[in-house]
C-alpha cells in the first residue's frame, strides 16, 4: 500500500517476515545560539564551521561558541565557497565578500562588480560563479578570492538561454541553464583555462540557483522539467516518482529551491527544500525512497543546510540561526 512518510523513512531488514521497515527519522540536539536571525548559510573551512545568520558572519568552535565576524548584506540565503584559506559569501545579485581569516570585506574588483554573480563554488583553486541574466560564468584569479580579469569568462552556447547555477564535481564545472546543461573541464588552454567536455551538452536545465548538490560521487538537481534528476556521466537520470512531481507542479514557487544532502547512520540523503510551498522532500539514495520532514509547528522543515564538522553532523535552523547536529538519541529539534 502506498502511505506519506513524514519524519519517518522506510529502510531494508536484513532479515525478518517483513523486507522494509519504517525507521524514525534522527532528531537535532542544540549545539550553539549565535544571536537570533534567519539561517542563511552554514560552511566549514579548515576544520572550522562558519555560518551566516541575519546579516551576521560567525565563526563556531568545537565547543559551540560563536564569534561574530562581520556583516552580511540582505535577507537571501547565501551561497559560500571557500578555496582553504579565503571564504566566499555572497546571495543571487546582491554583494559578495571574502573572509581571509582575518578580515571581512567586500569584493571590490571592479571586473567582479560589473558583473555580479548569483552562485559561486570552487574548482582547481579558482572561485567560479554565474553572472547574473546572462549565459556566462566566471572565475577569480588563481587562488585569489578578491581578484579578477576581465577576460577569464566563458559563455554556454549550445543554448541561448541563461543560466542559473552552477557546480564543481569531479574537477569539472557543471553549468545549469534554464533548457540545458554543460559540464566544462580545466583543459589548461591560454587564456580562460576552461573548455567544454566532448558530449558535455544535457537538453535539461535547473530551475534554482541553490537547487543543486553533491552525493555519493556525483550531481543532483530539480531539473526544468520539474523532476529531480540524478547526473550519471551525461546522462540525467530520473530520480523523482510521480507523487513527488505532482505535488511541486502545484506550487506557486520553485525557483527557491535549496538542495543540500547528509549521510547519518549510512543513509545517504538529499534534500529539496521549498520554502515559500513550505514543504521539504527527502531521497534516500541507498535505498531510492523518499519521504518528507516538517519541523513541529510549521509547515516544513527548518534547516537550511547541513555540514560535517568536529565530528558532527551540523544543521543550521532556517528561522532562528541556530545551529544543531542530528542525533539519533534526540526526540526534538532545537529543543
């Protein structure tokens, strides 16, 4: 029989009259407070978790204590990249900085300002992002965050439309656009050092610039034909069932989605998130089920991302900033 798991996930018995069982999904223990905001972003450099909440950058230690380091412009979840020693931190359009350590500032090179960007990741030691309302991407200076040329872009052009994300996998950079979807390598060529991969053209693109996301060696994304789709060499695989496809066609936004996966006691899980539908779906690739999450008292679930950190698994609540770990002891979210 067909039934809606919610906070719940079928998995496989090893042995037993039944072959699946239905498991509770893990709680989140509390684990810091930094001052209350919107949970925009949670990254992890060097060993050290970072978050954004409201229009403050923390840093988090081990012990959960949080640092305020600068601030951070607007209200949009944040997109962050980090090359090992600079942090990127920035949100579709608006203004992106670089945090060294040291320091927070804005990028003020002006080939970055003229062109913005909505999406940034990091690929062999650039930063690459998505320029705004065009079919190009671009990357920063060779292990430089805060420097540019003007000449180290590229255009997709196997269609003319724009694109809307990007990611780096496997030292290739895929670029989603709103109908199609190219995968470029580093060819080290003078000049931009990036070309095109042989068959690197998909006729499907994204729809969102955080819906997308790395598991289990490869890509996951919501495609623009609203399906959740797996990357498998340059093939876009159907991940999503009927259900799933159905229930997003009715919702008035989707290009808000967030995409973000976590593995907790080997479940490798990823995550599409619609805030504005309010309501957040779950792919257990180990097992190709789905179910959903909410947070009580709301209509989804209330993380905004998930990073590995001193040997935790950390999520960040989207409504109060706080930051937490899944633990299978743990009958509550955030208390």
């Amino acid at each position: 029989n067909n039934c809606r798991l919610i906070n719940c996930f079928a998995e496989q018995v090893p042995e037993g009259k039944q072959p699946i069982r239905v498991t509770r999904a893990p709680g989140i223990a509390t684990f810091s407070s930094p001052t209350a905001g919107a949970g925009r972003g949670l990254h992890v450099m060097a060993g050290v978790a970072y978050c954004v909440v409201g229009n403050t950058l923390y840093s988090v230690n081990s012990s959960g204590t949080a640092t305020s380091i600068g601030t951070i412009s607007g209200t949009a979840p944040c997109s962050m990249a980090n090359n090992g020693t600079q942090l990127v931190i920035g949100t579709d359009g608006g203004t992106w900085y670089v945090y060294n350590g040291t320091a927070l500032a804005s990028i003020s090179d002006v080939d970055f300002t003229a062109r913005g960007a909505r999406v940034a990741d990091f690929v062999d030691n650039y930063i690459a992002f998505v320029e705004p309302n065009s079919g190009r991407w671009f990357i920063s200076d060779l292990a430089d965050a805060t420097a540019y040329d003007s000449l180290d872009f590229a255009t997709s052009e196997g269609s003319p439309d724009r694109s809307i994300s990007l990611i780096a996998d496997h030292r290739e950079v895929v670029i989603f656009g709103e109908q199609s979807t190219e995968i470029w390598y580093n060819s080290g060529v003078t000049g931009f050092p990036f070309e095109r991969s042989p068959g690197g053209f998909i006729e499907l693109g994204g729809v969102s610039v955080l819906g997308r996301c790395k598991a289990d060696n490869s890509v996951f994304w919501l495609a623009s034909d609203l399906t959740a789709r797996r990357l498998v060499g340059t093939t876009p695989v159907r991940i999503s069932h009927h259900g799933f496809e159905e229930r997003i066609r009715g919702y008035s936004t989707v290009s808000d989605c967030v995409c973000f996966p976590y593995t907790f006691n080997g479940h490798l899980c990823v995550v599409f998130r619609f805030p504005a539908a309010g309501e957040t779906w779950v792919n257990d690739i180990t097992t190709g089920e789905w179910h959903e999450r909410q947070s009580y008292g709301y209509d989804g679930w209330n993380v905004s991302g998930v990073a590995e950190c001193y040997g935790k698994l950390l999520v960040q609540n989207a409504v109060s900033g706080a930051i937490g770990y899944m633990s299978g002891t743990t009958y509550t979210e955030f208390g």
